[in-house]
C-alpha cells in the first residue's frame, strides 16, 4: 500500500515594528509523507519541499528497514472541505496593514504598537492506492498586535488579536478601541473573582486528561473515571473537526480516519465518556479509536491531541454574568497546573469587564483554583457571543492567591 | 561550497541556507514510539531597501536566485542603502567554522548506537524498579545543523552547531496523583550522553520522596534559596531578556530606565552573555554574519552593556554583539540570548543554606517568563528551617519584581553551573540556549 500525506501552507505576513510596517514576509511550506505499508511494516519518508512521488515512494519504501510496524487496514473515502471565504491577495493585505498601523498610530500616540497582519491558506491531503483521497483547504487571516504604552517599564504590556476568514475592519478596529481605550483607566479588583478567557487558556489540560494512554495505565487525573460524573452539568466536551470557528483543523486525523458528523463527545453533561486514542493505543489498551492521530510526518502515526470544543449556552456572555463584573486577563504567564490539578497564574495585567466592554486596568494578582473546581462547581459556561476577542469566551469563577 | 548571486544593485540582499538532519528514537512503556532520522533543506532570502525587509522561504536551492529577483522587484532601489546605519553593521566576513562534520559529527552516529543509548538506560531504570513507578520515556534527539550565510556586501560564512539530547522521565504514581521525575542531558558530542546511570537513579530517588512527602506551601513572601539551575532560569528570565535591546528603540521611558552605568542590583551580581562559548547557545557568527562576542551585561550590579542585533546597535548608537538569532530558515533574525551566565561568588552552598532560618530551597524548575514581574515555575522545593532543608514544598509559582530582585541577592555560591537543556521563546521563536548561575540566595520572592 502506497499512501501520501500532504501538506501545503503559502503565508505571507505585514510585520509591524514600533508603529510602522518593517518586514514582508512571504512563505511556502510544503510538507509530504510518503508511506509504504508491506508485511506489518510501515516506511516513512519526510520531505520538506517538492519531490516526485516516485522518489517519495522509493525513500519510503527504503526506510521499510527500520521495521516500524503498521498494521491497520489503510483508510478509504473520497472527500473536499474547503472552508476559505475570502481570498485576499499580498497588495490587499499589505495595504491594510498600511492602512491598520497607520490609523491606530495616529488614534492612539501613547502605544507603541508592533505586532503583524497575517493571511494562511492551508491544504492538507491524503491519498492513497485503497482509494482515499481527503483534501481539506482553508484560508485564515490574523491581526496580533503587541502594545506599551509610553509610560510603562515593562518590555510590553499586552496584546490583542483578531482572526477572521472574511475581513470586517470595524471589528479589527472596535478590538483595538476595547483594549487600547480601557488601559488608561484605572479600576479596582471585584471580590468575587469570575475569569473570562479565550477557551484554550485553561482546555488543554483538561483534554491531556482523557489520553487512553494515560487514562490507562492510572497516570491521568480521570483514570477509572469513564462512566462517573465528574464535572459540572453545563460541560460536554467534543471534539469537532466541524467547528468553523477552530482554524485549519482538516476533517481526517493522521491516519485517515474520519468521525461520523465530525464531531465526537468525550465528556457528556460533566460524565467522562470515553479515552481518545489512535489505532496502535486503542488495540494496546483495549479502548477504542477516536480519529485522533496526530499529525505526523516523519514516522508512524501516532496519538495525538484535539482542540476541544465547549458545547455553548444559549446565554450571552453578559447573560450568563447576571449583572456582575468579569476579569479579563491580558497579560498572564509563568504559572500553570501542578500534578494534582491545582491551578496558579500570576497575571501582571487585566481588565475589569462587565462581559462584553472592558472597563478599565487591574493592579496585579495571583488567580488560582482546580482542574475539577474550574470545570465543575466553579464553571460557569461558554457565552453564545464572542465580545471582547472575537471568539469564544470562557466564564469561570476563581479565587485570589498571593 | 561557496554560492553565488546576482545581487540587485542598490538593495541590500542576503541569503542564509540551512541544512538539518535529525535523529530521534523514542522508547515510551516498553514501545518504540518514535523511531525517524531527517535531512530538510531550506533557505530564506532577505532583501532591504532602507525602508522595509521583504522576506522569502525556499526549499528548492535552484530557485534562490529567482527569489532574489522577485523580492528585489517589489522593493525600491536606494542608492545609498549602503550607507544605511543598519545595513552598516552588517557583517561582511568570509570565514568557515566547522566544528561538527569530522569524526564527532552526529551525522555518523549509527542507528544500532542510537537505539543501544536509549535501551541501555531503560534496562538500568528496569533493574532498579520502583513500584510506583507507572509510566515512563525515553528520549533520544540529535541533531546536526549546517548554516551558509552570503551577503550582498561580500559576506559569505559556513559555520555548523550541533546538540545531543537525552531525556528519561519517569511518571511516579501515588494516590492518583502522577507526578514527572525528569533528568536529561543536552551535550554536544554523543559519547557525552553515556554514564549518567547513577544521577538518572538518584533523581527518580528524589522525585519518590517528593512525591511521597511534599506538603502544599503556604503562600507568602520567602526567603529563597535558588540551585544552580534555578539560577540559570532566574538570570535568564529576570534580566537576560530586558537585555535584549529590541524592546527599548524609541521608547523614552525603557531607554531611561535601563541606562548603562545605572545600578540594577547587588554588588555580588555579575552577568554575561557569549555566543562564542561552546555550549547550546554556540553561534560563532549570529544571523546577520556578525561574529558573537562576550558582553558584560551586569557588572557587579551595574549595568555595563546590552545585547544587539545591527538595527538595534544603529538605533542605539552602540556596538553590534552578535545576537541576532533566527529559530530556522522560516524566520528573520531578532536579538536573542545565546549563552547567559551569572558568574559564581566566593560563598559556600551549604553557608548560603545555612544563614536561612525560615525560607524555601529550589530545587529544580519547569520554566519561567521574563516580564518586568519574572516567573519560575519549580517543580521540586524543600522548606528550609533554622539553616536546614527540611521537608519537600509543593509549590506552584515563584515571581518576583525584575527592579528589586537583583538588588534581594545577598548571597551568591561558588558552584557555577551551566544549563545546556534550554529553549528560550520569543516573537513566536525557539532557539537554543544556555543559561549558567551559582547557587544564590534572594531575600524576598513571592511563593504560591
């Protein structure tokens, strides 16, 4: 069996540096692995940049001599997805970042802006001689800016982001208006601590948990936990290749399986469901495989990850907040989970928020909590709106460390 | 082999080309999990018109000149680009430094000794079981680095780096909580990587105690004591990247605040950076063809010197250091660190421990951030009392203020060490890097 795996992402990136456009960068990636599968075995061969499917298949067929055993039955099914709205070409971004930089500069003399504009049209494929043959395109833009403002010591003060597959500008600017209006004025922390955050701050320790590996052999916080209410009513978690919100993410994992719908639950109205696993986890362990083998390229698939996806409450943000007040942090680093799930995260800057305007700057604190309180009593939900980052919110309650 | 360019008159042009090969084997629970060996080549082209950089990546060799000649088309001509200050300091030697393709080259390191390293050390792990030992990997990466830098000033360099790398984890599993006993090695050389039996041993040893014995801390404010390598992490991220002079160019408020000549800590502190060491942060010549240099960044605590690529030296008035740094052939350059160490004092560990009565040791750390507040995050701590380390702390977070820090050390040891194990992060890159410190202590950290 004969099978390629490709990738392909032409980016091109307007660099700003202190308040003026420095750099255009454009770059091609182009990424293949050409697998070989005889008696168990699977040869491998990486190549970054173009190569002719013959030499491809050769290399691969040679490595067959590192005896990397591969025995599951290749993957079958013809499919597009393509999920590019826009297509903007290099003068019309550059020209934007012009237009961008140039505009903030001029609103908001204080900052020292530097950051970039970014375009990402990506293709990942896989083809092979049983018959599969997945294509999964997507064309995503990003606007990240870095800002410090003059009278600050530190090397910089925060950030904001804006992704978009279709260009709105008042959006781009309304994002700057929030964080750059809001950060001279001055507020002071609320006694009950509710944290709103982009969603992946805090899922990714969350999803590491549900590795079969792990969830196996007893080393994950859930272990012998699958079938047990562990979290609050309001959180089922997925994960949703589907999602048009998450970037880039093709529809197959990386040996070409693909989930019924795309999407998949893992934790249902705070029960554990299921491990996830790619085939060789799921045999050795007995658990079955969940279409999430990682993206590798240079050997045999193995486990990889997902980016999980909250089920929403029908509720605003602002809704769910019943009139009280939201920290968002801006600047937060340095901390994170211990082995046991505590949580602590020294946050040198936030807002104070009423969920969807920022109010105005946080002296610095220390957030902490639990992996099972932050996802369970203390977790409040997911908004139906994106306000304050353009994308999903997350609301959850903590308290002050020292 | 020297390469060469038709470069576009009145523009500055430079290419820089790499070529990678890697190795890594991987054993995970008694699997091979990875078993692969690469070659990648690839290079980028960067054209300057005294106004903007316009950047292009390639991997097909044959293609650079076209890539030349597209960019150059899209920038203006500028007749005296090469009296640009920035472009001034771009380097123009011709030289080859190549440390790592004779009989050292890892290049040559056989698969069958790849996978004897890796299974040796997994025997001697197995026949000294731990039974709450659950988990386990192995984790051998090498790789061998080849950079070609030409110019359109005349500059052409072929210079190599190489890294060796060794990781044994063990995941130690007590009352549902798993808990990470790591110890690994990042050499140059892959005989370097062998005999650390016994220190693999003993670090799983001080792991199980601390996962049996650790107690939460209480959070407060301590007296801490920092180990070598948390030194390392400490002078890296509290100073080190406020010495990257990127940040400060046209920023009144920064220029002001780190003025050279200002004291900026205690008088036991001495910092320094030196690409030209042979550790992980070895750049003989940095990514503009500049050659690395030593800079005394601290001086005992003052502030004598700061780091530069050519744009920031320009900006600044100052000479270039040797410090700009691209993570690969997909990035431009910035100013980065190479190979940072605070120099040893004249203390004795056991003094500096000893003149504690109430605080807390690191041990060893995951990582840290580099704000104006610093961060570590340890992942091993004892209580100290009455000058002894006592019981294991189980701590999360260690921050403290960049401005009053430095100037907190009151104690600093004559146990310099170097860290080869770093990755440092910044603007979205990762380079390599070593750190160095001593042990020392500090009067006040915040501890969560």
């Amino acid at each position: 069996m004969k099978e390629k795996y490709t990738y392909r992402c032409v980016s091109a990136q307007v660099r700003f540096q202190e308040n003026a456009i420095e750099t255009f960068a454009k770059n091609t990636e182009i990424s293949y692995s050409f697998r070989v599968q005889r008696d168990g075995y699977l040869g491998v061969h990486y190549q970054e940049g173009e190569m002719t499917d013959e030499e491809g298949y050769r290399l691969a067929t040679e490595n067959l001599k590192r005896k990397r055993p591969y025995k599951y039955a290749p993957e079958t099914g013809v499919r597009e997805r393509d999920k590019s709205e826009q297509e903007m070409s290099d003068r019309e971004l550059l020209d934007f970042g012009r237009e961008l930089i140039t505009t903030l500069h001029e609103k908001y003399p204080d900052f020292t802006l530097s950051g970039s504009l970014h375009s990402s049209r990506e293709e990942s494929g896989m083809y092979n001689d049983a018959g599969l043959s997945y294509r999964n395109r997507d064309c995503t833009y990003g606007m990240d800016i870095i800002f410090k403002h003059k009278d600050s010591k530190d090397l910089m003060d925060g950030s904001f982001s804006y992704g978009f597959r279709r260009l709105e500008k008042e959006k781009a600017y309304r994002t700057a208006e929030n964080y750059l209006s809001a950060f001279v004025k001055k507020a002071e922390l609320p006694e009950e601590l509710i944290i709103q955050m982009p969603v992946y701050g805090f899922i990714g320790k969350l999803v590491n948990q549900l590795e079969g590996e792990n969830m196996a052999r007893g080393t994950s916080l859930l272990s012998g936990r699958i079938g047990e209410k562990v979290f609050s009513e309001k959180l089922t978690l997925y994960n949703d290749r589907s999602d048009l919100t998450t970037w880039a993410t093709p529809f197959f994992d990386g040996e070409g399986v693909v989930m019924e719908g795309d999407r998949q639950v893992f934790i249902d109205k705070g029960v554990v469901v299921r491990a996830y696993a790619d085939k060789a986890t799921a045999e050795r362990y007995g658990i079955e495989h969940t279409a999430t083998a990682g993206r590798v390229f240079a050997d045999i698939p193995t486990n990889g990850n997902f980016s999980g996806y909250i089920e929403r409450s029908e509720k605003t943000t602002k809704e769910l907040l019943q009139g009280r007040l939201s920290v968002v942090p801006l600047y937060y680093d340095g901390g994170g989970f211990n082995e046991k799930g505590d949580y602590v995260m020294p946050v040198q800057r936030a807002y104070l928020c009423d969920g969807e305007k920022l109010i105005g700057m946080l002296p610095e604190f220390t957030m902490t909590s639990n992996l099972f309180d932050m996802f369970g009593d203390d977790f409040i939900g997911i908004g139906s709106d994106e306000p304050v980052y353009n994308d999903k919110c997350i609301l959850i309650r903590m308290k002050y460390g020292h | 082999m020297e390469r060469e360019y038709q470069y576009p008159v009145n523009l500055f042009t430079e290419v820089r080309i790499e070529n990678r090969w890697t190795a890594v084997y991987v054993v995970q629970n008694g699997e091979v999990m990875r078993n692969l060996e690469t070659e990648t080549t690839g290079a980028i082209v960067r054209v300057y018109d005294g106004q903007m950089w316009y950047t292009s990546v390639t991997n097909a060799m044959e293609d650079i000149q076209k890539e030349i000649d597209g960019l150059a088309a899209l920038a203006t001509p500028n007749p005296e680009i090469y009296e640009h200050p920035t472009v001034r300091n771009f380097g123009d030697c011709r030289d080859t430094v190549l440390r790592y393709q004779g009989e050292d080259s890892l290049r040559k390191v056989s698969e069958e000794e790849r996978e004897k390293l890796v299974w040796d050390y997994v025997k001697v792990c197995e026949d000294n079981p731990i039974p709450e030992v659950a988990s386990y990997r192995a984790i051998l990466n090498l790789e061998n680095l080849k950079k070609e830098y030409y110019s359109s000033k005349g500059a052409a360099i072929c210079q190599d780096q190489q890294s060796a790398l060794f990781f044994h984890v063990s995941g130690i599993l007590i009352d549902g909580i798993t808990t990470g006993a790591a110890k690994g090695y990042s050499v140059t050389s892959f005989a370097e990587l062998k005999g650390h039996e016994e220190e693999i041993l003993a670090e799983r040893e001080r792991y199980l105690r601390y996962a049996k014995e650790a107690v939460d801390v209480k959070p407060g404010d301590y007296t801490c004591v920092l180990a070598p390598s948390v030194t390392a992490m400490f002078t890296h991220e509290s100073f080190g990247h406020k010495s990257e002079s990127d940040f400060m160019l046209n920023d009144k408020t920064l220029r002001e605040e780190w003025i050279l000549g200002k004291k900026v800590g205690s008088e036991l502190v001495s910092i320094s950076d030196d690409g030209a060491l042979p550790y992980s942060g070895y750049v003989p010549y940095d990514d503009e063809g500049n050659r690395a240099v030593r800079t005394d960044l601290i001086t005992k605590g003052v502030l004598t010197g700061r780091l530069h690529d050519s744009h920031s030296a320009a900006v600044l008035g100052e000479t270039i250091t040797g410090n700009a740094r691209a993570q690969s052939y997909y990035f431009s350059p910035v100013v980065r660190m190479t190979n940072t160490i605070m120099a040893a004092g004249e203390s004795d560990p056991e003094d500096i421990i000893a003149g504690v009565q109430d605080g807390v040791y690191i041990y060893g750390v995951n990582y840290g951030t580099g704000s104006a507040t610093f961060t570590l995050q340890p992942n091993c701590c004892y209580r100290i009392r009455d000058g002894k380390l006592c019981e294991p702390l189980r701590v999360n977070v260690v921050t403290g203020s960049v401005f009053e820090a430095l100037f907190d050390v009151d104690a600093v040891g004559n146990d310099l060490r170097i860290i080869n194990e770093g990755v440092c992060g910044k603007n979205g890159q990762s380079v390599n890097v070593s750190m160095g410190g001593p042990t020392i202590r500090v009067k006040k950290l915040s501890v969560n």
